[in-house]
C-alpha cells in the first residue's frame, strides 16, 4: 500500500501528473496548451487499470478464494465512499477514509474535510477515555469511603 500511495504521489508530482490536473479542470484548454488529451486519457485509464488488478489481487489473496458473491453491490458502494469521503482529488483523504470511514464522514459532514473529521474522532476518543477513567476513579473512590 506504501508503494502504491508512493507512486501516486510522484505521479502527481511529475509532468504527466501536471497535464492528467489540466485535463481534469480544463480539456479545451489543456488541448490548446499543447496537451495531448487523448493519449493521457489512455493513460489515466491504463493506471487505473493497473491499480483497479493489484486491489483485486490483494483482495483475492486476502479472501483466499474468490466467489461471485465476494463482489456484491455495497463492496462497491463501499470503495465509492472511501473516495468520495475522502475527497476526489486527495490521496491521503482517500487513504484516511479507507483507514477510519467514521472520522472521515464525520469531517464530510461537518464541511471541514478529513483532517477535521479526523481530528474529531480523536477528540472523542480522548474523551471517551477520561470519561472512562473519571468513572472508574469515581467508583473507587465511593468504594473507598465505604
């Protein structure tokens, strides 16, 4: 997954990646800059391919062995929200929201992204903690005095 998220952010980073993000905000625009449309858009598609096979290998090998029921319409729906959750155009969003689903709805939900999202969730394990330890300190206590 390390390398994955690697090659992802080089890819972002290189000329190529430069050209896929103009072709995302502006097609016309990135063809009058001299980008060739076309042949990126088979690109992206190959990449994705190529992404979309070791995703199905490493489910495959982590399944152990592959039935049709294995692919059911909520998996799909699933990896679909870890995207969108995430947000379209970040990886580390997209790879938070595969991590922990419930800290990234909860920063969706509140319109902050998913560092907030995640930041609440910790917040609230925090507070679950000491909320947890004041109760336990409380009843020793109450023990204590009897």
């Amino acid at each position: 997954m390390t390398a994955v998220i690697l090659l992802a952010r080089h890819l972002a980073a290189s000329t190529h990646g430069r050209a896929l993000f103009a072709i995302r905000d502006d097609e016309v625009a990135a063809e009058a800059l001299g980008v060739d449309t076309t042949s990126y858009k088979v690109l992206a598609f190959v990449i994705g391919a190529f992404f979309a096979g070791v995703a199905g290998g490493l489910f495959a090998h982590f399944l152990g062995n592959l039935n049709p029921n294995s692919f059911t319409f909520l998996k799909s729906i699933e990896v679909i929200a870890m995207v969108v959750l995430g947000g379209m155009g970040s990886i580390s969003g997209s790879v938070i929201a595969a991590v922990d689903p419930h800290a990234a709805a909860r920063g969706a939900a509140a319109g902050q992204g998913v560092p907030h999202g995640v930041l609440l969730a910790d917040a609230d394990r925090a507070h679950d903690h000491a909320a947890r330890q004041g109760c336990s300190a409380a009843a020793r206590s109450r023990s204590a005095a009897s």
